[in-house]
C-alpha cells in the first residue's frame, strides 16, 4: 500500500488522514497496527456508518412523502397496473438509496488507500453492504474492520427498507385487500 495519498478536505481527522497517506506498520516494521491506527481505522467506520443511516434516512423520507402525496386517498384495489408501477417505482428508489450509499463506503475505501482503483473498491463495496463477499479483491488486514462494519451496516439498511416497502404496500391496498375483497 506504498504510495498511498489523503484526500484534503472530506472531513476525516488528521490521524486518519495519516493513516491513509502512510504504509501500515506491519508494512513499516513488521510489528502490528497500533492502537492509534486501529482506533482511526474503527472512528472512520463510525463516521461512515452514521452518514449511511443518515442518507437512508433522508432518501426514505423523500421516497415516503411522494408517496403518501401518490397513495392518498385512492384505492388501488381494482388496479394491480397502477398498484404494480407505484411498488416497482418505489423499489428502484431503494434500490438507488443503497447505490448511494454503497458508492461512500467505496469512496471511503479508495479515500483511505485500502484499494486503489474505484472499480475494485466498488466491487468489495457491494459485495460487503450484500454480505456477499467480494472474490478477488481484499483490504489489507488493517482495514479489516472497516469491511466488517460495512457488512454490518449493510443488512440494516436492507431490512429498514423492507420494513418501508411492507408498510406502504399495506397502506396502499388498504382495509379493501385485507378483507379480501
């Protein structure tokens, strides 16, 4: 990771600033990451998972106002098309919402030097957020724990926006489906 450079100006401590711009200390002098170092790593991972729940959380509440302004006061009951287009819409918003989120974890990655090229960084982002598993491309073991907050984060954000996309599909079939009607 010789080489690697910090970004100015995006908002993270000097420290990992630092850390970003120099090899790590195995890297350095064979001895493991310090506590310092380690420490930075785990604050990124914190900034980065509190600005995903805060971009989700304002994405759902865009999503969830057009929708109400959409929903309100129609049945959609005798019109599967119509139900089927606002469901679909609203899946590829959330779908957008975890595009976004999963480009600032690989911003992120590439911004500290864990992986140098955006497309890998990408890749291992999305393959993280999903739990998946990226295959081919890995972080060195100092940045580790910032791929494990990521795959923690991830399946919340996927479960919060299953619990929305549930609630706005009962909320728009109303009491008309649920009697079976």
């Amino acid at each position: 990771m010789a080489g690697r450079r910090a970004a100015p100006g995006l908002g993270f401590s000097p420290a990992t600033k630092r850390l970003a711009s120099r090899p790590a200390r195995s890297e350095r002098s064979g001895v493991g990451m310090g506590v310092r170092d380690y420490l930075s790593v785990i604050m990124a991972a914190i900034l980065l998972a509190m600005v995903t729940v805060s971009v989700h959380a304002v994405i759902l509440a865009g999503v969830r106002r057009r929708l109400l302004r959409r929903i309100h006061g129609k049945s959609y009951a005798d019109h599967v098309f119509r139900e089927a287009l606002v469901i679909s819409a609203t899946v590829l918003s959330l779908c957008g919402a975890h595009l976004v989120e999963i480009l600032i974890w690989a911003a992120a990655f590439v911004w500290l030097g864990a992986i140098t090229s955006p497309v890998d960084a990408f890749y291992f982002s999305i393959s993280t957020y999903t739990t998946v598993g990226a295959d081919g491309v890995s972080v060195g073991s100092h940045y580790r724990s910032l791929a494990g907050f990521e795959s923690l984060i991830g399946p919340m954000m996927v479960a919060w926006s299953t619990a929305f996309l549930v609630e706005f599909v009962a909320r728009m079939r109303g009491p008309d489906r649920d009697a079976g009607r």
